[in-house]
C-alpha cells in the first residue's frame, strides 16, 4: 500500500533521530545477518571486521533471533 510508504517517507523527512535511529538498525541487521555470515563463509576479512559496536545490549535483545556475543565483549546478550 503505497500510503505506508508515504507515511514512513514522511517520518523520516520529519524526524531526524527516527532516520538516525533506522538507518543505524538496519545497518547492523545488514553487518549481523549478511555480511559478517558471508565473510566468515569465504574466509575473508576486513580492516574493523564486520562487528556491530554501536549498539546497546537491548537494541541486540530487540533485533537478534538467538543469543548473541556482542562484539566489544565477551558477554552473550540473551533475546528469549
């Protein structure tokens, strides 16, 4: 339905943080789920790796299907 889209384009035009905020979400959906899998899968590498360090442990919680060890510790994040 293209009024969802208009919404959302609207939310984004009108509200900074909420822009800032999606962007940043999907990037790491992007960097957990696909590009990190990938990389390991090919053996390749990357300056940085593919970690996701700019989140908080209960955007990990929301975001991610399983437990998870967030990159800048040691520390599984439990989401169930």
């Amino acid at each position: 339905d293209e009024s969802c889209i208009k919404t959302l384009d609207e939310r984004i035009i009108e509200d900074p943080l909420f822009a800032v905020n999606r962007a940043e979400r999907l990037l790491a959906l992007f960097l957990l789920n696909l590009e990190k899998p990938g990389m390991e899968a090919g053996g390749a590498t990357v300056p940085g790796g593919s970690d996701v360090d700019f989140l908080e442990d209960d955007h990990y919680r929301i975001m991610m299907p399983k437990d998870v060890v967030k990159p800048s510790s040691s520390t599984t994040v439990k989401t169930n």
